[in-house]
C-alpha cells in the first residue's frame, strides 16, 4: 500500500519508524462515519491549530506519537511539537551622548574595528567622564567646538572622513548648486538644458538679450507696481534696491531649464539656492521679455527665398508657400464651467490649449496664431488670427483634409488637401498616389511638432498657475527650434 506519513507539520514519522524505545509507530485513520462525525471534526480542529489550509482526504494520517495511550475510538490527538524558536539578536545597548560633549570619541575605536561598534567600546572610566561633562554647565563650551563635535560624530558614525574645517563647509554652502560656467565647456549639456546646440550658440542669445536692457529688468511684482517706465531704464542710471542674488546669466539658464526640461519651481530654487517667490518673479519677468525679443526669429520668408532653399521632397509642389496644422498642449482642469467648455477637446479627451503652426517647406516655422481653447475649430482659428492677409497671389497652402477653409481663401490662393472620398468608395489609383505625395510632404510639418514638444514643459500638462505665461512659453519653444539646422535640405 505505499508508505503512509503524519500529517503533523515538524513530525517525520512515517508507517515504517519506531519511536525512542524501539516500539513500532502506528498510523491512524481520521475517523469516518456519522457516529464518528464529532470526533474527526475535533481531530481536524486540532490540526488547523498548527497547520493553516489543512485539508483531509483518505491517504492523511496521524501517528500514534500524538495520542495518550491506550488509544480508543473516542481518542483525540493532544501530543503536538512546539515550533523552534530562532534566537533572538541582542542588539548592542544604545549610548546617549551629550551633544555639547567635546569628548573624542576615536580613541576607543582600533584600527581594524568597525565603527558601528562604537558605543560597545567605552570603558567605565570613559562613560564616568561622559556623566563629568554632561553634568558641567555649558558656560566654558565655545558654539564653534559643538558644531565641530557634533559634525565629527555624524561623520564618524557613517563611516565617512571626518569634516575637520567648518568654516570652509558654510562658505561652500552659500555658493550657487548649479551656473553656467559648469555647463559652458560641454556642449551636450548645454543642449539638453537649455536646447541650445552649443555653448556659443546659448552666450549669443544671451548677449542679444543684454543689449536689450536684460541686465536693467524691471521685476514683476503684480498687476499695479510692475507697470510703467522705470528711471533706472535711462541708459548710465543705477538701479536700485539691493544687489541681485543671481547674475542675469543664471537667471536666464534656469528659463531655459524651465522651459527645456519642465522642471518645477520649487527644484529650480533649490538648485540655484533662491526663494520660490524668487523663481517665480524671474519667470514671469524674462518670460515676458525674452518673448518680446524673439519675434523677429518668426519671419514671413519671401517666394523666391523659399524657391531657393525648396527641398527635394517639394520639387512636385513649387508654388507651396506654407504647410498649417494645429497641436494641443495639455493643461490642468479650470474650476470655471465655462473654461472648462472652452478648453474641452473632443481630439485629445481632456482639456488643452491649441495654436495653428505654419512651417516652410525647409522646416522653418514662419506663422504661430495666438493661444485658443482646445474646443476651437481650424477653421475658427484660420479666419480670426491674420494668416489670411499674410498671403499673395498665386500662394498654395498645403494642409490636412480637416482644414476645410476653401471658401475663406483668396481666388487666386491655392490649397492642396488630400482628396476627400465619399461614402465607403475605395480610392482609385490617382487619387492614392495624390494622397501619398502629399502625406510625405507634408510630414515636414509634424516633424517641426515633435521639435517643439521635445521642450518638456509642452509636452507634460502645463499647470494653471502658469496659464498667464502659456502663450509666451509656447511661443518662445517654437521660435528657438529656428535655430536649430533645416528639417529638410
């Protein structure tokens, strides 16, 4: 029949051992039948007690080691081991030290011993001493030797080189965590701060800025006290108030960190050592100002300038003058009802705020509308934001089948749109081919979106703190990516 085994947990018996005085072992059965009912209900309590999820069938066993002899019918096991329990560690008493103690607490401690084991090692001489000078008045102790003692015993403790010059510690302290000048000799830092392709490139912008007053800003401070001209703005005038706690360099910087990486106010203050208040007058101040002075960098190109830097990818379409589509940057749910509809897109499911972006055949961003509701349509946004006198006879603009602006446009101005098919009708072979030479040239366009949202302040949920500042951020993102080299050649 196969060898039986106990069902006890920590019992090995089995139907063929013999316990301690050479005496066979029995197996016994769990009772069975309805007189037996109460009993094998008892025999299955007891088990469960030492053993969760147990479960009987016809092969489950107990042996005779857990039952008080003579064993009967009316027999219940009450013999069962008790679980081994695994020692304890003990764990080394804990030393409470004075911190205006200036005991050295090294000369208990050897060379090749741990320093964990530290308060294990003093002697009773040495604790009798450490009751001396905690019971002492604090008059004789100098505040420079407690923060040396104190810095000495973290040190120590952690295992790490003991900071001996605390001077050196608190001027270091009040330097700035981040500059330019960490990130002015490598280039790939500077691109992925900033956007900037070089370090040359980023000082350029910036000396830019500079000839035009960003060393002499007026800091915003609201709606009232910012406004209105300065008589520190009239050249050779000092400013004042009290000195700036960032150069205008490092300011610039954290905007650009801001807008390139998206990272928060509060990490921008503690990475350049500022107030939160601080962070967030420079950027309403240089937001504002670096928006006014980069207009120029969205121009209107010409015909014939954008004839002579055509791509191969346009050679079929010449006459194209400008490539539109719309994007939608998330942002934070409005508590108004009515900012709530207005910013509601059907697209993306969420509330956003969109623009209309026209980019040249080369890539170069040459239109950017102002900032709308995501609940506005292309054609809305295409008849109310100035592109439509921007454009001369004989003009093609080239855009998605969902612009359906043919009415809106000029006689002699062109569009070129991916044929519409009604109903369910397959496309034929010409309509296919216009299709795809159109899609491929078109890409330009989302290519440039890409570049845009590759500044991580669009591409996350722009908050409604900064609301104020969305068209300004959005923007500056697409005029800087006209810096960057052509998408198409």
């Amino acid at each position: 029949m196969g060898k039986k085994y106990c069902c006890v947990p920590l019992c090995h018996s089995t139907s063929d051992s013999l316990d301690e005085n050479g005496n066979k072992i029995f197996m016994r059965r769990f009772p069975i039948g309805e007189k037996r009912k109460k009993i094998r209900a008892m025999w299955i309590s007891r088990v469960k007690n030492i053993r969760a999820n147990f479960k009987v069938n016809d092969n489950t066993r107990i042996c005779s080691r857990h039952f008080e002899e003579p064993y009967t019918e009316h027999s219940v096991p009450t013999i069962f081991p008790s679980k081994e329990q695994k020692p304890q560690n003990t764990r080394r008493p804990l030393v409470k030290h004075d911190l205006n103690c200036s005991y050295n607490y090294e000369k208990n401690v050897t060379d090749g011993e741990d320093s964990a084991s530290l308060g294990s090692n003093l002697s009773q001489e040495d604790e009798s001493h450490i009751v001396t000078l905690t019971s002492d008045s604090n008059e004789n102790i100098n505040p420079q030797d407690n923060e040396n003692v104190c810095l000495q015993h973290v040190s120590t403790q952690a295992g790490e080189p003991q900071v001996t010059d605390v001077k050196e510690c608190s001027v270091e302290s009040k330097l700035l965590f981040m500059s330019y000048e960490d990130i002015r000799h490598d280039d790939n830092k500077i691109r992925f701060y900033t956007g900037f392709l070089s370090s040359s490139m980023f000082w350029l912008f910036f000396s830019t800025l500079m000839k035009h007053g960003a060393d002499r800003l007026s800091y915003w401070e609201g709606n009232t006290r910012s406004l209105g001209e300065k008589n520190y703005h009239v050249k050779n005038s000092a400013k004042p108030g009290r000195q700036r706690k960032l150069r205008p360099v490092d300011e610039f910087l954290m905007v650009c960190m801001r807008l390139r990486q998206g990272m928060l106010q509060e990490h921008l203050a503690d990475l350049f050592r500022v107030s939160m208040s601080s962070v967030s007058r420079i950027m309403n101040t240089w937001i504002n100002f670096i928006y006014d002075h980069c207009r120029s960098l969205v121009c209107w190109p010409t015909r014939e300038q954008i004839l002579c830097n055509l791509p191969q990818a346009f050679q079929d379409y010449p006459d194209v003058r400008i490539i539109l589509d719309c994007t939608e940057f998330y942002t934070e749910k409005p508590s108004s009802l009515s900012a709530q509809w207005a910013t509601w897109s059907e697209y993306k499911h969420s509330n956003t705020f969109k623009i209309l972006i026209g980019v040249a055949p080369n890539g170069l961003v040459t239109f950017v509308s102002r900032l709308w509701g995501g609940n506005t349509s292309d054609r809305h946004i295409t008849m109310h934001d100035s592109l439509l006198p921007k454009l001369s006879a004989g003009d093609v603009i080239m855009a998605d089948k969902g612009f359906t602006v043919e009415d809106l446009l000029p006689v002699d101005v062109g569009l070129n749109i991916p044929p519409r098919i009604p109903g369910h009708r397959q496309m034929t072979t010409q309509e296919f081919f216009q299709t795809q030479g159109i899609a491929s040239a078109r890409i330009v366009v989302e290519m440039k979106m890409e570049q845009i949202k590759n500044y991580r302040i669009l591409s996350g949920t722009l908050p409604l703190s900064e609301a104020h500042l969305a068209e300004q951020m959005i923007f500056i993102c697409t005029a800087l990516t006209n810096l960057l080299p052509p998408l198409l050649t």
